[in-house]
C-alpha cells in the first residue's frame, strides 16, 4: 500500500496507462495476425487494406511509446515483405 496521497494517485495513474498500454498492444497484434491470415488466403486486396490499418496501429503505439518506434518499423517491414513475397509466388 501506498504510504502519500501522492503515491496512491500515481498507483491509480498507472493501473489506468496499464490497461489503455495493454488494450493498445492486444488491438495491434489481432491487427497484424489479420493481415498475416489475409496472406496465407492469397487474399491480397484484403491483406493491402488490413496492411494499411495495422501501419496506423504500429505507428501510434510507436509514438506513443508503448512499443519502440524501430520495432514499430520492422514489425510494418516484415509484413510489407510477407506481402511482395506472397504477390510475387502467385
């Protein structure tokens, strides 16, 4: 338990970022698995369209500090590879 009044707020304060930090990263993996699924469909319009909204994810997680900003860049790098590699065996 917290021993200040200055103590128990930021307790409070970061049971809150905890879970908007978790809610964040859960919505950007789920995003990320769709489009690897829409990969291994062969679906690629679906797959340029979740691409694109998963880019969004990973950028404003990366801003905002809940991931690295060059993790964000390599996790929409790697997707962008799965992408090209799976159009070009098809």
């Amino acid at each position: 338990m917290p021993n200040s009044r200055s103590a128990a707020k930021r307790l409070r304060q970061n049971a809150v970022l905890q879970q908007r930090n978790k809610a964040i990263k859960s919505a950007m993996k789920t995003q990320i698995k769709t489009v690897m699924t829409a990969v291994s469909e062969g679906d690629f319009e679906k797959a340029d369209a979740e691409f694109r909204a998963a880019a969004k994810k990973l950028d404003r997680a990366g801003a905002r500090g809940i991931i690295h900003r060059n993790t964000a860049s390599r996790k929409k790098s790697r997707l962008s590879a799965a992408i090209r590699k799976a159009k070009a065996t098809a």
